[in-house]
C-alpha cells in the first residue's frame, strides 16, 4: 500500500472514532454543524483533516490521465471512496446525510430526502476576501432595530369564511375599532391579511369568540332597494405561538444557525400593514398612484409607480431591502375603450368574427368592471363574452313570465339607447344564472394588475419610462422611506421596532480584471479590460475557426441589393480576424421574400446537401418587420441542421466595421472558434481549475410566459469542454412540466427489455463529452444554478447534488468528484450606488468588477454581490451568489475571482458580462 493511501485509511479511521465518540456525547446539532465545516464539507473520509483555507488536492488525488468514464476501473482516485452494489441508486441517503444537520448513526437506515430547509446545513462563509481595491459604496438597505417585546402568534379563522384578501383586511379593521379597548387590550396588531395576526404582547384571552358586521357594497342584479345589505361574521382569534426575538438576535450574532424564519415574518408584517391598507399590494411590493405618476404603455395599459420592500436577516442586523419599482396595470376606462385601443379597432358598430370574439373574450375575461348606470357601486367580474350580439339576446323578467331583449331592457328601464347593439355582450355571475351587460356601460375597476405578456412596444415604453441613472433612483429610494413614515406608524412604535432612514454604507472591492489572451500573429498578443470593455483593433481570434461551404439568404425587400457586398466585407473582416473563410459562397446568394421562408430555407438546404456541400454557415437577412427570427432559427436549428447567422438589415446595410467585428466573434464562436481565452488558464494559474481536471456547468430553467398555464417549462445546461481554458461550452435542452423549477432531466434511468437498467441524462451526457474532448475525467464539478428562489434553495440543492452524483457514478463506481453548488440571483432589489464620483464608470454606476462581502450579505451564509458589467443604461443591478454545497473549500477570493473572470469570457461581445455563464 502506498504511502498517500495509508494516510488517507488513517485520517478515514481517525474521522469514524471521533465521530463516535461525539455522538455518544449527544453534541447538538451546531457542534455537528461546526465540525463538518472544519472538515471542508467532507463526510466520506476524504481529507477530513484539511483547513478550510487549503488549496492543495488530497493524498490520494487521481493522475492527470484518469481512467475513462466509460467503464469502472480501479484507481487510487476512486480507492476510498464508498461504494455499493446498487451504484448510483443509493447515493440519495448520502447526499441526504451530508447535507442534513442532525448527526446520522452508522447503523440506522439512510433517511428519506429532507423536505424542509430546516433540515439542511449550507457552508459557513469561509472568511471575508481581500483582493482587489477597497471603496465605499451605498446600497439601499435600512438598519431595523427590534426593542425586546413579548411577541405573541394568534391564529384567525372566519366563519363564513372569507377568500378576499382585501375583505379580510376590512374584517379586521372593523374589528379592531370595534374591540381594541374592550376585548384586546388597547394594542395594536397587525395582520397579514389571511391567518396570522401578531401582537407585541399578550392579548387578555388565548381564545375567543367575536362578532363582526360588514356592509356588502354588491347587490344581487334583482335588487331594486340602494340600502347596503350587513353580512356577519364570527371571528375566531386563538393563541398559537410566541416567536422568539432572542432567538433571532443570536442567529444574527452567529451563534444560531438556523434563521427564525417565522420571527422575522412576524416584523415584515408589522411593517407592511400600513401600506397594504394603503396601496395596490403586488407581491412584495406596493403601488398607487400617490406614489408618483401613472404613464400610458399603449393598447389600454398603464404603469403604476411604487416600491419594493422586504425584511433580511444580513451581517449588520436586520436590514429593510427597498427599492422603487414599476407595474402595469388596466387604465379605468369604458370596455369599448379598451377593445378600440387593444386591438386598434377603428369601427365598433360592426358585427364581430369568431377570431375576432375569441381574441377579445381571452383579453377580456377575468377583469373586474363597473356598470355605471346603476346608482349605487356594484362590481363584477368579466367570465366570458356573448356569442350572439347583444341585440339578439334576450332574457326573462323577475316575473319569470315576460321576455325582453337586453336592448330593450335598457332602453324601457334606464332611457340608454345602445350605441354598439352589433358587439358581444359581457357575460358575469355563473353559466346557470348569467348575467349580461352591454360593453359601453361597463368601466374597467381601476388598480387591476395586468398580468399578461407585455409587447416589444410596451417593455420599450416601460423601460424608457422607468429606467434612471444612480443619482437619480437613489434619490427615489429615499422619497419612498420618507412617504412610509415609520416612525409616525403607531403599529411600529408599538412592536418597539425603528427603521434607519440613511441608505447603508458598504465596504466593497473592485476586482481586477483578468489579463485576455489573443493570437501571437496579431500586433496586440493580449489586453486588459478597463472598465468592464475592449476592442479587437490590432487582435486576432486566438483559435480561428474554418468555414469553407456557406451562403446568404437575402429576406428583406428594403435592402434586397446588398447581399453580395455585405457578405464581401464580412467574409473580409472574419479572414482579417483569423478565421479561415473561403471567399465565395458554396451556393448562389439570393433574396427570397418574407412570406416564404420555409421554403427559401428548404430549398437553400436541398440545394446544398445535393451539391454535396453542407453548409458550414447560412448567413441570412432578416426582414424588414420583425417577429421572424425565432421562426428562423427554428428552421435552421432544430429541423434543418443548419448553423445560421441572422443579421438585422439596417444594421447590415450601414457596412459599419464595429459591427462587423461584432458578427465575426459570434460566427467564430459558432463554427467551433475560440475568441479569446483568460492568460491565467493558459499559465495554469486558476486556483481549483487549473491544478486538476474541471468542469464547469451553467444551469437554469426558463418558464412559459404569463397567461400561459399549460406550456412546458425548459431547462438548459451548459458545461466547458476545453480544460484548461474553459472558454468552449456545449448545451443540452429538457423540456419538463410547466413551471417546474428542479431540473427533472439532470438524470434518469429507463428500463429497456433487453439492455435492463439504461442511464442517461444531461449531466451524464455532458460528462462523458468532456472527458472524449479533454481526454481527461472531472475531479471537480462547479455548478452555477440560475434562477432559484431563496425558498427554493433546500428542495433544488438536495435534488440536484444528488442527480450530479447519481450521474457520476453511474459512470464508473464509486466515481465521486468534488462538487460545488453556486445559485445566482439576478431578479433581486439590492442596487449599489458610488459614494465618489471618480469611482465610477461612464453611466454613473458602481465600476466593473465591484464586490461586495460584507454588512448587507448572510449573517453566515458564504454569499456575495458582483457587478462584474459596466453600466450602459439605468442603474447597475448586481448579481447575488449563494454557495449552497462546497467540497472543493473555495475561500471568498479565490470564488469571487474565478467568478468575475468568466464574466469575461463570453463570446458575443467585447465586454464583460452580468453572469458568466
């Protein structure tokens, strides 16, 4: 036995006893916690003795010529590394045990997969970073400090039950004014709206029984009296629980690693009691036109101005993240309104199609209107549309004797002549008891979120509307703390809790940025970005790539004459640049018109395979209206098996150089070239890259768009392929149930008669690619998850970590490289504003590169903000990194750096990017 695997059996031996005799102690949970930490994450013998800060690979490290992934070998990689007979089945006890707080006895059964965050310990922050240059910044987080109170959880259920968020709010109001002196004490509670109601101190009673009347603003549509009809309800308020503040004051010490979640929710309440009674409540978020002026989006939308605000648990305390914000909404006009500036209807007095029926009762359906000629406020909700016009429809009296059609009704009962007698009629109340009101009586109720997909037009308008520069929202930010007055709260004052009302000030870094690599042939063999950007003047690709059978497919009828001097001066610019591009095309350039894009596209194919010169690169131009392009690369793509290059024809047609530079890196990139490549990975000085075999992955999952509650969600991974370099990535795309968030296709297994147990998967897949690419198996995996709510991170870390495992053992047994997971956040409130103006880039905002560890982060969570971009428009927005899993003992410089220079890496642009990958 070599000497490396004798230690590594005495440090495995060593690990087992004291384990034992730690559990015979009964140690809690946070020694559990702390001892793991101390040994990097480890729990299966490997290097148990290794500082958290250590870069060098175990004892017994696999070669740099690991066996292949492809059939089980014996290694002294793998040597120590439990395994089983069932292989990749029975690792999910494993990764469940590691990731899971209470300390598992070695005789016990591996338990099922922890189902609540409780359950699972993520890594401690492994100590703050030091590189790069110290600055200040402010980000738009309030200190909250919390007076010691005697917080009390009370139960509320109603009877008849109330499904009504803003009913319910109503209900407790009356409540309260009706009871706080007599039956509660004289305090002040606060209410979320549906169950919960918190009090700072004790109510008189742990359970009662009161009474409360409201006035029922809706009358049925038989009602003829404008009295308001009293519904009661009896409210039952009962004792549930009393979160504890001291409790979460040491979880923000450190000393607690579990974050009390149900006491922080209890503050968060308090503080957005007032402005939910307030304002239009849109998640977290607030709007009103009180809190600043409404815009027209077109088609019969409006943006409401308002503000986002949520309560976290950060290193310097609690701290209120806010932040202003922009939703669209229904403007408050007539329905016939709406339908003429929806879809642009000139002429209303017209019968509708069927099309034309079914576009508008899908626009319309579900949004609440207000007859206005009634003379008392009623409301209702919009279920579907008429099929007939209005004037053919006809119903019976209250008599239940006498017909009357709904032009006459209105005509005898309310003098209204209908204007739009040939338009559909509203339908409300129910299919057996339907209720029909004529468009142009009815007004959309104001305060109705839109919740449907916005056009290219509105988004542009929205942006433009709401898009400020640093100086600017930051400004904002503070009008929107000074109009929650919490001080004047009486709610606030009584939970003893006070809000800071200067932005916080963060210690911050900026990290250099890394040293690009380009051909030796160029005049400039290498450059360092400043401020997030470069150019490729005097620089060629550093692996150009080869395009020898190519076309252009013209579709634009503005510019149809440019096609052969435009691919002239690209196939000129891409040669210049280092690639190896024939100069004629394999096949005739032509012009097709738009309406015939699947054949123009068949045809170029048919063409090309018959000549016996697959195309390499179809160039195309697209048309002159856009909504092609995702047709296009449909074609090319998915059916066609063509690599393709679309190019806008304004653009095309300007035959500016910049632009194509821009077309030659991304054809490069296409075609199997490398653009650039970090100095450091050529050198071999990426730490945790460089020293041995890594794989890099990118995951995330995109969900249909909104209104849309049927369609698959897809999820898309990425992972380097050219170790070291790490610059050449390959995708796999999975389509799964809709708005499933895990990943399902990570790995599975099918049963095949005749084959038994097969494996397959993306992280599978993209394994076995990496290693036929580099000649070279993973030691380590880097997993950069996108997307992923806080909520989320339990449930996808565990499924997750454990498909990677699953999948590398499937593999080869007991194949068990050193995996970290990573989630990046980009939909988050947190905005970093420079303090000093001479530290800042061109747009105003925070420099390139800019990182921050500190005050606003996790209390101990290894977390940290990037703005690794340069501001182009608007206020930067950083990216939020959470390492949730880490056998490779990252420490905060060596993660942070590896992580800001992939975001310069990509391969579109010449300039760094949001998320590297």
């Amino acid at each position: 036995m070599s000497l490396p695997m004798a230690l590594s059996f005495l440090f495995y031996f060593l690990f087992l006893a004291f384990s034992i005799f730690i559990l015979s102690l009964s140690v809690s949970y946070r020694l559990t916690a702390i001892f793991r930490r101390g040994g990097g994450g480890s729990g299966r013998g490997r290097d148990s003795s290794r500082g958290p800060g250590s870069s060098g690979p175990p004892p017994q490290v696999a070669p740099t010529q690991p066996p292949s992934p492809s059939a089980p070998t014996t290694s002294t990689t793998l040597a120590n590394h439990p395994s089983s007979s069932s292989g990749a089945e029975s690792l999910s006890g494993e990764v469940s045990q590691k990731l899971t707080l209470e300390p598992q006895s070695a005789t016990t059964a591996p338990p099922l997969l922890p189902s609540s965050s409780k359950a699972v310990s993520f890594p401690r922050r492994p100590g703050l970073g030091t590189v790069g240059e110290k600055c200040m910044v402010r980000a738009n987080h309030f200190l909250v400090e919390v007076a010691n109170k005697d917080l009390h959880y009370y139960h509320v259920s109603t009877t008849p039950e109330i499904t009504s968020k803003k009913v319910n709010r109503t209900m407790m109001r009356e409540l309260v004014e009706s009871y706080k002196k007599s039956h509660l004490g004289g305090r002040c509670p606060a209410y979320d709206g549906w169950k919960r109601l918190y009090t700072a101190g004790a109510l008189p009673f742990d359970s009662k029984e009161l009474f409360v009347k409201l006035i029922d603003e809706d009358h049925t549509r038989s009602s003829s009296s404008s009295a308001r009809k009293e519904r009661q309800f009896k409210v039952e308020i009962k004792l549930a629980s009393k979160p504890d503040l001291h409790h979460l004051q040491e979880f923000l010490r450190g000393r607690h690693f579990e974050c009390p979640q149900e006491t922080i929710q209890v503050l968060d309440v308090v503080l957005r009691a007032k402005p939910s009674e307030n304002y239009n409540a849109v998640g977290r978020s607030f709007f009103s036109p009180q809190l600043g002026s409404k815009g027209e989006l077109g088609n019969g939308i409006e943006y409401w101005r308002g503000y986002y605000q949520s309560l976290r648990p950060t290193q310097m305390g609690l701290s209120l993240n806010i932040d202003v914000s922009a939703r669209s909404f229904y403007e408050p006009i007539l329905i016939t309104e709406f339908v003429e500036k929806h879809f642009r209807c000139t002429n209303l007095s017209r019968p509708m199609s069927d099309q034309d029926r079914n576009k508008v009762e899908n626009a319309l359906k579900g949004i609440k209107v207000e007859p206005n000629h009634m003379e008392y406020a009623k409301t209702c909700k919009i279920v579907g549309i008429s099929r007939e016009p209005i004037s053919q429809i006809t119903f019976t009296l209250d008599d239940k004797r006498t017909n009357v059609s709904v032009v006459q009704y209105f005509r005898d009962k309310y003098n209204i002549v209908l204007k739009y007698a040939s338009l559909p009629a509203l339908q409300c109340g129910s299919e057996a008891k339907p209720i029909y009101l004529p468009m142009e009586l009815c007004r959309i109720v104001g305060g109705q979120r839109y919740t449907k997909k916005l056009n290219d037009q509105q988004v542009k308008a929205l942006l433009k509307a709401t898009c400020q520069r640093p100086r600017y929202r930051e400004e904002n930010v503070h009008k929107m703390v000074e109009v929650n007055n919490f001080e004047g709260d009486e709610r606030v004052k009584e939970f003893g809790i006070q809000v800071k009302k200067e932005l916080a000030l963060v210690e911050a870094r900026v990290l250099p940025p890394p040293t690009l690599k380009y051909h030796a042939s160029g005049q400039e063999r290498s450059v360092i970005p400043r401020f997030g950007a470069w150019n490729m003047i005097n620089k060629k690709m550093v692996n150009g790539g080869k395009v020898d059978f190519w076309t252009c497919v013209n579709f634009s009828s503005d510019y149809a004459n440019i096609s052969e001097d435009f691919c002239k001066e690209l196939v000129k610019m891409c040669n210049n640049k280092g690639m190896v591009f024939c100069q004629t095309a394999s096949i005739r350039i032509r012009s097709a018109h738009p309406d015939r894009i699947d054949q123009a596209l068949l045809d170029v194919f048919k063409e090309s395979t018959s000549l016996k010169r697959p195309l390499q690169l179809l160039i195309i131009i697209l048309p002159d209206q856009t909504g092609s392009y995702g047709k296009i690369k449909r074609i090319c793509e998915t059916e066609l098996g063509i690599v393709s290059q679309c190019c806008q024809p304004k653009q095309a047609a300007r035959f500016n150089n910049q632009y194509f530079e821009n077309l030659a890196l991304k054809i490069n990139s296409k075609v199997g070239g490398r653009n650039t490549v970090l100095d450091d990975a050529i050198q071999r000085k990426i730490p945790r890259v460089s020293d041995y075999p890594t794989i890099i992955f990118g995951a995330d999952v995109t969900h249909p768009q909104p209104g849309d509650d049927s369609g698959s969600s897809i999820a898309a991974v990425v992972a380097s392929m050219d170790w070291p370099e790490v610059t050449k990535y390959r995708a796999i795309v999975s389509a799964q149930p809709h708005r499933e968030e895990i990943i399902q296709d990570l790995y599975k297994t099918v049963q095949d008669p005749q084959k038994g147990v097969v494996h397959s998967g993306m992280i599978r897949e993209l394994l076995v690619a990496f290693f036929n690419s580099t000649g070279q198996k993973p030691y380590r995996i880097i997993f950069y998850r996108d997307g992923v709510s806080e909520g989320q991170f339990s449930q996808v870390l565990l499924y997750e970590v454990d498909a990677i495992r699953k999948a590398c053992a499937s593999l080869q047994e007991g194949y068990m490289p050193r995996v970290t997971f990573i989630v990046v956040q980009k939909r988050h409130h947190t905005r970093l504003f420079p303090t000093d103006r001479n530290q800042t880039d061109r747009s105003g905002n925070i420099q390139a590169g800019t990182v921050v560890d500190t005050s606003i982060c996790h209390p101990t969570g290894f977390d940290f903000y990037l703005n690794s971009h340069a501001g182009i428009q608007g206020t930067s927005r950083p990216t939020h990194y959470h390492v949730l899993y880490d056998e490779n003992n990252f420490t905060a410089d060596i993660l942070q750096g590896l992580t800001n220079n992939l975001c310069y890496t990509y391969a579109r642009c010449t300039r760094s990017i949001s998320i590297g990958l």
